[in-house]
C-alpha cells in the first residue's frame, strides 16, 4: 500500500511514537502511534472517552511533554512541546471543539487576538489587521467585512473564522475536532468542501468527527481508537463503514450483566412530541419531535453519540429545562406539568444526572441528608423532619445497597464514585416512583458497583418501574436494555427490540449513515 | 436487625470531642470568652449589670436583623439593602403613628413596607435572575432615597409614650427588645435545623441545582428568605425608632455591612451551605462586645474600626481554613 500515488510525495511530516499518556495513573492512551502525510485529511474515530482529543491535546501541546511517554517528531526533528504556544510556533494549529472565539470582538480582532500587528510606540497597526484579515476570510471563502462583530455572524460563519484564525499562525498542520458538532447539515457540507480546498493548498489535517458520513466523504485515511489503544489506520480505498464500526466497538466480557425475565406491562410513560429549543441560538431546536413510550417493567435505552442530545431529553421530560410547545408528557394516562422537576417527581418520575458532583449530590451535606432530600415531606409531619426516622431510613439503605461508609453521618464527599452514586439512588429509591431515568448511571463507578447497580436496575422492573437508561458504553446498554431509541441530529434515528438490536445498528443510526452505504 | 449496622466499634468518645472543637461557633467562642476577660480586667465596670444590659441591647438589633442574614446567607443569598430598609421600616411607624394609627397597626405598617420590600428584592433575583449583589445594592439606595423623600430628611417625633415604651421599658429586669430577639432566634434555630423548610434553605445553598432537580422549590424558598429578612429589618429599625423616641431617616447606614460582619464572624459560610443562628449570635455579641469594650478601655474610635476590619478578615479566612481541613 505504499506505492505513489497521484499525489506524488507520501511521507509523513508528523509522527507520534508509542505515546502513552496516564491520569492518575489511569492509561487514557496506551502505546499510540500514528502519523500525517502532507497533504493529506486523516480522520480519527472512536467512541466517547476512546482518547482522540487526549491524542490532540499532545499534539496541540496543551498536555506539556513530560506529562506523556513516547514521542512527537515534525519533518523529522523529535519535538518536545511545553505549552499551545510550542506547538503553534512549530506549525500546529488546533481548532477547538467549542468555539473559543469572543462573540462581541470583530471578525479581525478575532483573528488576531494576542497578537495583533503592532507598529512604532506599540500601537496596534489596525490597517495591517484589516488587510491579513481580508485575505485570511477569502482563503476559508468568509465574504464579510472584517470588522464585523461576530455576534452576527451564523454557527458556520463562526467556525470559518476560527479556521481563519488557526490559518493566521501560518500553520502547515490543522487539527479540527468536532467541528461541525454546532452545524447544521448544509452548513457542514459547505465545511467540508472548505476542507478539501484546504487540502488542495497543501494543508495537512487531523479530523476528529463522530460523524461517520463525514469521514467517508473527506478522509484519505481513517484510525479507529478504543479504550485508549489504536485498533487500525486504513487508506482510503479499504474503507469500510461495517469495518469501522466493527473496530469502534470491539468485543467485551458478557459475563457482568446479570440477565432477567420481566414482561414489560402497560405503558407507564408517553413522550410525544417534545422539542427542546437550543439555549443560545434563537430559532433552532435542539431535540424536536420526538415521541416515545415506557412501559412498566422495561429498560429502555436511550441511544447516541455525546450531544445527540440524550441528556436534555430526559430532562426537559423531567421538567429540568424548558421545552418547546407541543410538548406533552404523560404518567399513566395523566398529563405531567412539565414545567418543574419538583412536579415530575410528584408525578413519579425520578432522575440520576449524569455528572453527580454538579447536580446529583450535596457536597456539604452528609449521607442520610442527601438520601432524603427528594423525600422530606415523607420523614416530617407538618414540617417538622423527624430525626430518628431520617437515621432509620438512610441506615436501612446503606445496608441494603450496601454503600460502604462510616455511618449516615458521614460527609458524601468522603465516599467513592460508586458509593455516592448508590447515595444518590438510594434517593430515588425512597419515593414510590413510577419512571426511573439513569443518564449514565455507571460512569466513574469501579467494577464492583457497576455489577450493583445492574442487579439493582433488574430489581427494580421486577417491581414493574420503567427504566429510561443512557450509556455512552454500548456493551452495557446492549445488555441491560429491552428497547433502544437512538438519537441522532435531534431527532429520533432509530428504534428496534432487544432482539434487533446490535452493535452495528446502534452505531450506524448514532452516525447517521444512509443504510445503503 | 442483625447487629450489622453495629459492626464498626467506633469509640464514642472521639467524634463527639471532634464534633465540639470544630463546631463552627467555636471560632467565636474563645476570643469572646478573652475579649470579655481582657476588658473585664482593664475596666470592671464593663461587668456592671446596666453595661451588660446595654451590650445585649445592642446585641439584639444586630441579632435580629442577622437572623434573616444567616438564612439568607445560608442559601448562598445575600441582602446588602438592609440599612436603609431598617430606616425605612422604622420611619414608616413612626410616620403611622403620627398619622394617628393605633400603635400596633403602626407596627403592622412598617413590617407590611418590609414585606413589601422583600418581595420586590426576591421577585428581581427570583424571576429576572439579576444578581442578588447587585439587586440589593440599588435596593440599598431606593430603600433610602424613599426614607429621605416621604420624611423630607427630617427625623419624626414626638412618638407616643406607648410606642416608645417598647423600646425603653421591659419585664423581668430585661428590655423588651432582648426579649423579642430571644423568642426570634429560639424560634428561627428551630425553623433552620429541624424542618423541611430549614432543610430546603441549607440544599439551596449547598448545590441548588441539587436541590432544584431533588423537587424542592427553589424559587419559592428563595423568595421567602428576602422577605424574611427585609421584615426583621423593619422590625429591628421600628423597636429603634421606639428606643430613641424618634425615626431618624439617616439610621441605619452601613449597617448592613455590620449585621454580615457578625454572620461571618459567627461562623456562617460565604459560599453557602453552612451557618447557624447560634453562631450568628455569638458573632454579633462578639462585634458589640469588642466595640463597647473598646470604648471602655479608651481605643480611640478610629483604631476601633482598624480592628473590627481586621477581625473581620480573620473570620473569613478561619472559614475557608475549615473548609480546607474538612475536604
């Protein structure tokens, strides 16, 4: 495969060897090598935490040499990058996944910031800004003023005009990650033929998408990370979705899922309709149209990649953040406020947040105060906590869900991952609920209560509760769900029975490629 | 049932010793014990029962008024209007009963202001999700350009004997006012630690969008607590017009900074989640203390307030130590 092609030189100008980068002493890359030839979009996928931006981070230098093993070598000289701006100097320019651009400066501010031109006495000389700006927006085809505010500019815009800002170091490797994760599906094809015009000048690129169809359309070569490890680089002309797929996800331990045998009964919880408007550009919607039952005694998993718009789902469902009109959420037949969580929950419906130190627990609160919080009306009587009963409760929980701690006095800060997270189930569990939802109940949990909390989730359909789950670990989800509903552009993309459902077909609908390819 | 919750032997005796020592209000309590001992030695006279009488009376306004601080402080709120809405508040009655209200419908009408007074405050940080500094901070200025506009600048009086009463006589050897600050903090101590609306007010502190998604009602609490506050304001600013037999419409400047002092001092957390109304009064007995004894031992006014700055610092880092030593 190393024959010229029409593109004559195919060296590679950049080179990662055997980089292995820890935290805490946790591998989130391990033994990575990899390169870039001049010339050339080579693509990087791989699931949610599978160590594609820690790889870019090195790269960009934000993770300083000394933090990682092995080595970073440009145009053949080993490079050791202490900081972005090592690495800017040397000719990488790194365009972010959030937009770090300031809405309220120009399109040319923009561009230079930190480094506008400066002439005699330090002055900024503004008509040298003007006049590189201009010629920047025409290389990444931006027809505005550069003194525009950016604040009018559309989410495509803006992306160009970072790009145009990475083109100002007068880099010769670009590294774009996610960048069409804010566009929307026209806006992202015109960035994607900006990339190849890109390309034609001679650029060379890194290109992380979730987006497989993106990857098919522009990549010259593909790398599937996993877990931390580098599964396969291909060229182009060995592409295959199913491959790609097939190396994204792998093969796992079945053994930790602990198998059930429920029937689902009737429907506990009908969602239709919903939209979700995005929180900061007016007029787009973030999730819309989206309809979906429960029934009691099910695990239905909800699908898609990070940003799929899994989380706000459920909790515009939940009444934690507004959804649009139209929406209608119903409990057994009777229609839920959506408007409060604190309705939701009288309704039934309980929540465990995905990131449980901002939302899911009280850090200056002890055991048995974060236990009862969701259910103080049930340990008082007009108003007054009954203290002894409050003790009771939360001990009775510590033992059955086993939390490992000191007592229901202990500090939950001073609990582990796992430990708080059944704290904060042992929450919702306290209340009669109907609908359970679990936004990635097992993340940063160690194995032991990860196997817990999979019994617990079969414990509780058994008593015929609905379970809503989201995973970013498509293993667990394949195993624990009976349903699967995959998210994908805000809409609903697919949704198949447990006997349907595979790997394959859950990545291929997060991914949105057309079932053909 | 089966003996397992008792399987760790925990000795009894240490937690409860650790429980005493880092109990927030112990910051106060030895200084205040020195300070009282110091001055005590350098001028007995403090120890005279008409001195300590004096020290609790002024104890109590700050007190009052710190009550609703402590809570509002405690859900990571904060109200810098209160001076002026303690001028208000006492302006208010006093206005009333010169218009001839029956002294206790006086009463009622200066509360009602504050009342009224909250609500606005609450409403804006609530609903219009201004910042509570900032929201506060032009209420500080409102609260008394209004005083200055309905007196015209000129303190009210001659108040009736009645209303007056209240703030100079008492019962059981003690003003009324100390009387009214007990019954206040016995009743808030039992509100803040053992119901479910206290619970909610320390949640809210603590994480809100915890609290919020665990169903308590955020906005509502947080409403309450302003206007709890601008009430004890009124309150305290209407028994020191009776005090002084007049309203003055310049009282109660800087105050608000003074009852904060106290709340720190007595333990309450600037970032929410921890406090109590025993520490906060402790904090305020503390500042008057210091600032009677002070004048006692002859430390000229301007060095006074050096000091009290100073100590105010301390307080504050004393907290961020604790919160350092307890993660």
């Amino acid at each position: 495969m190393t024959n010229a092609t029409s593109k004559g030189n195919r060296e590679p100008i950049l080179e990662l060897q055997n980089v292995t980068k820890r935290f805490f002493g946790v591998p989130a890359l391990r033994d990575v090598s990899l390169d870039l030839r001049a010339g050339e979009i080579h693509a990087l996928v791989g699931e949610n935490g599978a160590g594609k931006s820690t790889l870019m981070k090195i790269l960009s230098g934000s993770y300083p040499c000394h933090e990682y093993e092995g080595e970073v070598w440009l145009n053949g000289q080993a490079q050791r990058f202490r900081s972005p701006g090592d690495a800017e100097a040397a000719g990488i320019a790194m365009i972010y996944q959030e937009l770090s651009l300031h809405l309220d400066l120009t399109i040319g501010e923009n561009i230079f910031l930190g480094r506008l031109p400066t002439g005699r006495a330090g002055l900024v000389n503004w008509a040298s800004a003007w006049s590189r700006s201009r010629a920047l927006l025409e290389e990444v085809g931006l027809d505005e003023s550069p003194r525009t505010v950016l604040r009018q500019l559309s989410a495509n815009q803006q992306q160009r005009v970072a790009i145009a800002k990475a083109l100002a170091q007068e880099p010769c490797i670009l590294i774009l990650d996610e960048p069409t994760a804010a566009l929307s599906v026209t806006e992202a094809d015109r960035l994607m033929e900006m990339l190849l015009e890109l390309k034609g000048d001679g650029y060379a690129c890194f290109y992380i998408s979730h987006r497989l169809d993106e990857v098919l359309r522009i990549a010259d070569r593909v790398t599937v990370l996993r877990d931390g490890m580098k599964v396969s680089t291909c060229e182009r002309a060995e592409i295959s979705v199913a491959r790609i797929i097939e190396d994204m996800v792998g093969r796992r331990i079945e053994a930790m899922y602990p198998g059930r045998t429920v029937t689902p009964g009737p429907v506990v919880l009908r969602v239709e309709n919903l939209s979700v408007p995005h929180p900061s550009i007016p007029g787009k919607q973030l999730l819309e149209g989206i309809s979906l039952e429960l029934r009691r005694g099910e695990i239905l998993g909800l699908a898609g990649l990070v940003g799929a718009g899994r989380s706000e789902l459920v909790k515009a469902l939940f009444g934690a953040i507004k959804a649009g009109g139209g929406t209608r959420v119903e409990i057994e037949g009777r229609p839920v406020a959506s408007d409060s969580p604190h309705e939701a929950i009288a309704a039934g419906i309980g929540l465990v947040t995905e990131d449980r130190k901002k939302d899911g627990f009280i850090a200056t609160m002890d055991i048995k105060q974060n236990i009862t919080l969701a259910s103080l009306s049930l340990i008082a009587t007009r108003g007054r906590i009954d203290r002894a009963r409050e003790r009771a409760v939360a001990e009775d929980f510590i033992n059955r869900l086993s939390i490992r701690a000191p007592g229901p006095d202990a500090s939950i800060i001073s609990l582990s991952g796992g430990n708080q997270q059944k704290t904060i189930l042992a929450k919702w569990l306290m209340r009669p609920l109907k609908v359970l939802i679990l936004d990635e109940p097992t993340r940063g949990v160690d194995v032991g209560a990860k196997v817990q909390i999979y019994h617990l989730m079969n414990e509780l359909v058994g008593r015929s509760l609905g379970i809503i789950m989201i995973s970013s670990e498509l293993p667990e989800l394949l195993a624990m769900c009976d349903r699967f509903v995959v998210l994908g552009r805000g809409r609903i993309q697919d949704e198949f029975t447990r006997a349907e459902a595979s790997a394959e077909r859950l990545m291929r609908a997060a991914t949105i490629v057309n079932t053909d390819q | 049932m089966s003996g397992t919750g008792k399987s760790k032997p925990i000795s009894p005796f240490r937690p409860s010793v650790k429980r005493i020592f880092l109990a927030r209000e112990m910051g106060v309590t030895i200084p205040l014990l020195f300070l009282v001992l110091l001055i005590g030695l350098r001028n007995p006279a403090f120890f005279s029962l008409d001195n300590l009488i004096n020290v609790l009376r002024s104890t109590s306004f700050t007190f009052i008024v710190g009550i609703g601080m402590t809570m509002l402080l405690v859900s990571a709120g904060l109200d810098l209007s209160i001076g002026s809405v303690f001028a208000l508040g006492g302006c208010a009655a006093g206005y009333a009963l010169t218009r001839g209200f029956p002294i206790p419908l006086a009463i009622v009408f200066g509360l009602l202001v504050g009342f009224m007074v909250g609500f606005v405050n609450g409403g804006i940080v609530v609903w219009v999700k201004i910042p509570t500094f900032i929201t506060t901070l032009g209420m500080l200025y409102m609260a008394r350009g209004l005083v200055l506009v309905t007196t015209g600048g000129v303190p009210i009086y001659p108040l009736p004997a009645g209303f007056r009463a209240l703030g100079q006589e008492g019962v059981a050897g003690l003003p009324y006012i100390i009387w009214i600050a007990l019954a206040l903090g016995v009743a808030a101590d039992f509100v803040l630690r053992q119901t479910t609306y206290g619970r909610a007010v320390y949640a809210i502190g603590g994480n809100e969008e915890t609290a919020r998604l665990s169903g308590i009602r955020v906005s509502r609490v947080k409403l309450s607590l302003y206007m709890i506050t601008s009430v004890l304001a009124t309150l305290a600013g209407t028994l020191q017009s009776a005090r002084l037999g007049s309203a003055q419409p310049n009282m109660g400047q800087g105050f608000e900074l003074e009852v904060i002092a106290a709340v720190i001092i007595g333990g309450t957390s600037l970032f929410g989640g921890a406090g109590t109304i025993g520490g906060t009064f402790l904090g305020a007995l503390f500042l008057t203390v210091l600032k009677n004894g002070m004048s006692m031992v002859h430390i000229r006014p301007d060095w006074q307030q050096i000091i009290i700055g100073a100590i105010i610092i301390i307080a504050a880092g004393v907290d961020q130590w604790r919160r350092r030593l307890h993660r």
